[in-house]
C-alpha cells in the first residue's frame, strides 16, 4: 500500500546528507580563524618593521626637523588644519602654529635630510609596503614603495584553474589589486595612529582605501628625540596578500567541498537506488505473492543477501510458508470436511434406511422421515463445500473447445425461465455464433451461478435482466437485477473464496460464499475477466463477464 | 440357494447396517473390515458379488488394490465401490480396475439393493445363451433391457449400470430433454450436477471409442440432454 505524501528513500538519504554542509561550514570558519592569525602576524610585522626605522631614526633631530619637499597649498591646509584640531584638543604649543617661511638654506638642508630618510627607508622598505616617515608637524619627510602588488604573480594559473576562479568569483571576492593608492595627505587627515605615534605610542590601524577596494594596515611607532617625540614612522601594507590567500583557501574549499558533494551525493544516490530498487523488488514480490486466487508464490528477492533486506526477505518467504500450508489447510478444509463426514452421515442414513424397513409403529416413521429430510439438507451442505474444491480440480483437467457462447446462454436462460417461475428472465443475445474458447458446461455452470445470485437478490416480479454483446475482441455477458445495490466494503472481495454479503441467516439453502468464486474460476478459466458494479442510478446490480473471442 | 455378497468397509457401523439390509433381503452376507482378511476370505470362497469401500483403515488405495486382486480372481464377479470419494479421478480410476458400478455413500439402501439385484441379473443371464426378450432398439442402439447391456452398429459399448441407466433414460423418449436431476433418478443415483455431466462425458467417449463419430448425446444447456435420433 502506498501512502500519497512519502518521502521516498532517495529523498530521505538526500535530506540527511544536507549534514555534509556542516563540513564547508567548519572549513569557512578555520579560513577566517587563519585569516585572524595571520593579519595579526602582519600587524607584528608592520610594527617590528615602523620600530626599525624609528630606531635608525631616534636622536637625529635634524632630519626631521626639515619641511617637507613638496610644500604645495593644498598641504599646507590640510596640515593647518589637523594643527588647529590638535592644538583644540591641546596636543600642540600655541607658537608652533605660525608658518614657516622657506628659506633657500633651509630647503637645501632639508632635501638632504629627507634623501637620508629615503636611504633608511629603501634598506628596510619591501615591494608591497610603503613607508614614511612624519614629523612632529604633521608633514611628510619621505615616502618609499607602493601598496600595490605587481600583477604578474597574482596570474600565473592553468586555463582551467582559472574557468574555476571565475566561476568561484561568483561566491568569493578575490582582492583587487586595482585600488586607489591613497595619497599621505588622507591618511594623516584621519590617521589615529600617526596621532598616537606622536604623543609616544606606537599605533596600529586598519582602513579601507578611499574607493574601498583594498584594506590597509598601517603602523606607525614614535621617533625619540632624548625624551620627545620628534617623529613617526608610518608603514603601510594591503592586506591583500592575506587576503588572496584566504580567497585561494576559500576557493580551493569550495572545490573540494563541491567534488566532496557530487561524490558523495553520487555514492549517496546510488546507494539509496540499489537499497530502494531491491525493497521495491521485495514489496513488489510480496504483494503479488498471493495471487488473485490466493495461491502463494515464492519470494526470491534478495533471499541471498547478508543484510537486513535478505533478512527480511526470508522472514517473509518463512512467513508465506507458514501462510501456505495454513492455507492449504484451509483449502482442503472443506473437501476433507466433507469427506470426513460423509461417513458418519452413511452411518446415518443407512440406519435410519435400516429402520424404515423394520416394521416400526407410525410415530418411528414420522420421526425417520424428519430425520432423513435434515439428512438431505446435510448433504447439500456438504456438496457445496466441496464444490469450489472439486470445480478446481475439474478445471486442472478440463479440455478445452471451441463453442458457441450464444446458444449456451440462449439454451441456459430458456431453461431459467422454468427453473425461477418468480422472476422474469429478459435475455437479449445477437442471433450470430459468438465463438469463445473453453468448457461450454462450465460456462452454463457460471451463468447458474450468476442468475441464482441475480434471483435471489432480485425483488419479487422484478425482471432479471440478461445480455450478450461483441464487444470488441471480447464478449461481454452482463446479467442485472435491481436488487439491493452491493455494500462497499465487499465489492472488491465479492469473488474471493468464503465470502457472501448475505446476513448470516437460516434458510433451506446454505451459503457458503462460493457462487461467484465459482463464476471467477470459470471466467478466468476462459481467460476471461468478471466484476460486479450497482447498475446506474442505484437501479440494481450488474455483474460483467469478458470472454476473450476466437477468432 | 441364497447369493454370497462380501462387504469390505472399514467402519464397523455401516458395514453392520449395510450387512443386516442385504441379510433382510435373503441375500448371504459376508462382512470385512480389512484388505487382508477380506482377500484371504475371498480366495477360500469367491462371493458372487462384492461391496468395496477403497479406503480401508490407514490405506487410502486399499479398495483399488483389492479390485484389482479380485479381478485377477475372476473376471466375471461383479465389483461395486462404494466410497466417500467422489473426485473425477477416483470414479475413473476405480471403473478403469474393472469394476462394474462407482457409487458414493450417499446412495440410499434402495438404490443400492436396485444394482445389486441388476447386477446379479447380468451376471446371471450372462452365462445363459442370448435371448433378445426385453430389448429396446433406436437406430443403430440396442439396448438389453435384462442383461443391462447396450450394443452401437452390433459392437458392445461397455457401461456401466449408472451409464446404462442414463442411456436407458435418454434413450426412452428421444428428443426429450432430460435433465440432470431426472437422469439421476432414473440412475437411482444421488449426486451433483457436475458428476452427471461428467458421466454424459464418459458416456460419449465409451460411445465414440465404438464410433467415432458418434453424436447422439446432446446437451441442451442450461437444461439437460436430450438422444438426437
């Protein structure tokens, strides 16, 4: 039996195999954990790199005393500016506010200062950080390197690693090396850590680049000058490097999770294909191993199998064993029932036989005759139980012919009409031979059968209808009364052995519910079909039988 | 001198009641319970008629085996079963042993007394020379009315009592549909529908064995047969 809103095997496995995605979570994770620990190496880097210089700088006050090389306006502002906020927040001495004049000496002194700087500076500078070194002033004194990274050794891939990357760029942002190198000028604007470098404490900072492409740390230590700050030291770097590292992790991640995922899900799937295949093989064995007569068959499904479902399919296979003698048992119940009491009722009959040829008084005989009338009503008994039996084995020796269907109906519904004088029988049958293949005695035994139900249901004086029609490769023989319709929870067992919708009740004729099993073994014998369905409008019930023609 | 009929039935009640009906109707009765003692028996004295029931005891097939031996004895004692069995395949298998009438147990006293007296009668003007008394004659059938025989084109058909008697029913008013129930009273036989459709069959086929085109027994369905001339 099949429920509508199952989840079938292969959809229960997928759904539990969504667990996998707790894999490239934890992976996500340890990336980012790397990430941390590795912008925290850098930042380490950067200081011990800043307290390099700075030291290489402490007690030179000349050199940072210099004006800075460029001197344009825009500078100038800016450098008022951060003096005026520094002096509000009482960093600087009111004096130190006055500007300059540049003198010819001085700008000499100060260029030489500043290309000092810059050799200090290229020793310890690298190809992806920037130095520079700041005075007291705010102003630049010299600048080394650049932030950004050449490109040629970001791209040196295979054509498919880089399919890859573009595709993975979808889900993971690799960093640019295409961002705007921010002029010093912004950075001393906003720098907190040139700010706290100046009031004697190294600093550390993270920014995004004015157009927010690339991170930048920064660090920035203190120049000494016996006890006071002369000057920072500003190193700079993206983090991108980290960056293209965590990406090239990430990425790298997503593959493996990926092929991690098809494979998986590809075992998963198979998996739980040959496990559904070989249980739907099972259910299909085991549902269709009683047959529509009710004979069991042999399960050989996974019978072999080590595992559960082997298991499964021998229990089923000792289950219907144990159901098959049991139902052998009850097969040959009733015609080893009769049998065994057609000699008790021998013993019966030939004593009551016996009696009636003694001389008795009349009040005996009365008392026989009772007897031998409930004798007879046995007997019947037991010829229907032994009926379906015996119809069985005469089916297994039955020899086939060809006749016509037509004239046994005709012949069969003349003889009706004599037999049932309560109900009218109207047969409508075409006047050609309609030639089907089988017994034409067992075909009027099922048409007795299937008209002694119609009558018996059938309200008195009502008609009982019967008909027989071509019906493509197939002749249909429909017998209606318009009887009780039948009751729902019987219909699709109507035809199987021992089952009757009659109320259990006392008559002269016993039921035992095997009429239409009767007609079912005679129409199948045909190779035929047969049902029952209430007639249109509730008028009644139809029975249907199709027999295959022969052509 | 009263005839010798030896009952062989297992259950000690019946063949009681069938020994003391037989007895009341002048005949010798002889009671057996067993294959053994009834065949030693037997082999001493042959009865001149015998009642077997085929299972005997714990031997389902006891009865066929004791026909069968008791053919080989003489092939002119006449051999009823009388059996619970009534399945297709223990009918022919018992007529097939040679004997001369297949009946069930639910055959009543009289109808048995019925063939046993027409059995006796065969057996008796068997011996004596052919005299055609009481014969009726349908065409190409004769029937012998006291010698229970029938003969198709002047060649013998061999049935048995009950298939004489179908015949015999048939045969009486040609044309007539008779139908099952009337066929089995006139058999003095009580059976179901389907073992007189299955002895018309036999009686076709022993028919057609004479002549095989044989077409004289006909169903009507629903009804019955009827004799075509």
């Amino acid at each position: 039996m099949k429920r509508r809103f199952a989840l079938g095997l292969r959809a229960q496995l997928a759904l539990v195999a969504l667990a996998l995605l707790a894999l490239p979570w934890a992976g996500v994770s340890f990336v980012n954990e790397l990430e941390r620990t590795l912008l925290a190496g850098q930042e380490r880097a950067l200081l011990a790199t800043a307290r390099a210089v700075a030291t290489a700088l402490h007690d030179r006050p000349l050199l940072l005393e210099a004006a800075p090389a460029r001197d344009d306006a825009v500078r100038r502002e800016a450098e008022l500016e951060l003096q005026r906020i520094a002096q509000s927040e009482g960093r600087l001495p009111q004096t130190a506010i006055a500007q300059l004049p540049l003198a010819r000496e001085a700008e000499l002194a100060a260029r030489k200062a500043q290309e000092e700087i810059a050799a200090i500076l290229r020793g310890v500078q690298r190809t992806e950080s920037r130095l520079w070194v700041v005075n007291r002033r705010y102003q630049v004194l010299a600048l080394e390197g650049g932030l950004r990274r050449s490109t040629r050794e970001v791209h040196e891939d295979g054509l498919l690693r880089e399919a890859w990357r573009h595709v993975a760029g979808w889900l993971i942002r690799r960093p640019s090396e295409d961002f705007a190198e921010a002029v010093p000028d912004d950075v001393l604007a906003t720098g907190r850590d040139i700010a706290s470098a100046l009031q004697g404490t190294p600093g550390m900072r993270t920014r995004l680049t004015p157009d927010g492409r690339a991170v930048v740390m920064s660090a920035a230590h203190p120049v000494w000058n016996a006890t006071e700050v002369a000057g920072a030291v500003v190193v700079e770097e993206t983090t991108n490097p980290i960056a293209s590292l965590r990406s090239d992790a990430l990425e790298r991640l997503l593959l493996l999770t990926l092929v991690a995922f098809v494979g998986a899900a590809a075992i998963l799937i198979g998996f739980a294909t040959r496990l559904s295949q070989r249980i739907r093989r099972l259910r299909d064995e085991a549902e269709s191993a009683i047959d529509a007569r009710g004979r069991l068959a042999r399960i050989a499904a996974g019978s072999d199998a080590g595992d559960e479902i082997g298991d499964l399919s021998r229990s089923f296979s000792a289950m219907l064993a144990r159901l098959a003698q049991h139902h052998v048992y009850l097969e040959s119940m009733a015609g080893r029932l009769s049998h065994e009491l057609r000699t008790p009722i021998a013993v019966v009959r030939s004593s009551l036989e016996n009696l009636k040829l003694a001389a008795a008084p009349e009040e005996i005989r009365t008392y026989v005759a009772r007897a031998e009338e409930g004798l007879a009503r046995l007997n019947t008994i037991l010829q229907r139980m032994s009926e379906a039996t015996r119809l069985e084995q005469a089916l297994r020796t039955a020899e086939r012919e060809r006749y016509d269907l037509a004239a046994v109906v005709r012949g069969c519904v003349e003889g009706y009409r004599l037999a049932y004088a309560a109900t009218p029988i109207v047969l409508e049958a075409p006047a050609r031979a309609l030639e089907v293949s089988g017994s034409p005695d067992l075909a009027a035994q099922m048409l007795d059968k299937l008209v002694e139900n119609a009558a018996e249901f059938s309200p008195p004086g009502e008609t009982v209808r019967v008909w027989l029609e071509e019906q493509g490769r197939y002749a249909l023989l429909a017998v209606q009364n318009r009887g009780p319709t039948l009751p729902a929870e019987m219909r699709s067992r109507l035809f199987e052995s021992m089952v009757s919708v009659r109320e259990a009740r006392s008559g002269p004729v016993p039921h035992l519910g095997l009429g239409l099993y009767v007609a079912r073994l005679i129409a199948e014998f045909h190779g035929g079909a047969i049902e029952a369905a209430d007639a249109p409008g509730g008028a009644g019930v139809i029975v249907r039988v199709h027999l295959p023609l022969t052509r | 001198m009263s005839r010798r009929i030896a009952i062989v039935e297992d259950d000690p009640a019946i063949r009681a009641n069938y020994a003391e009906a037989l007895r009341k109707h002048g005949f010798e009765v002889s009671a057996y319970g067993a294959r053994a003692e009834a065949l030693a028996a037997m082999r001493a004295r042959l009865p001149d008629l015998a009642v077997i029931d085929i299972g005997l005891g714990s031997d389902a097939d006891a009865g066929f085996e004791l026909c069968r031996e008791l053919r080989a004895l003489s092939a002119s004692l006449p051999i009823i079963f009388l059996t619970a069995r009534d399945s297709d395949f223990d009918v022919v298998s018992g007529l097939r042993l040679g004997a001369d009438d297949y009946l069930t147990k639910e055959v009543s006293l009289p109808h048995l007394l019925a063939r046993i007296a027409a059995l006796f009668r065969r057996a008796e003007l068997a011996r004596e020379p052919a005299v055609a008394e009481e014969t009726l004659e349908r065409g190409a059938l004769a029937l012998d009315l006291k010698r229970f025989s029938i003969t198709w084109r002047g060649k013998p058909v061999a049935l048995t009592l009950t298939e004489f008697w179908m015949v015999h029913a048939l045969v009486r008013h040609p044309g007539h549909v008779k139908n099952r129930e009337q066929l089995m009273r006139e058999a003095n036989l009580v059976v179901d529908d389907g073992t007189v459709t299955s002895h018309v069959k036999r009686i076709r086929r022993k028919f057609q064995a004479v002549d095989a085109g044989f077409e004289h027994i006909e169903t009507a369905y629903g009804m019955g047969y009827r004799w075509k001339e």
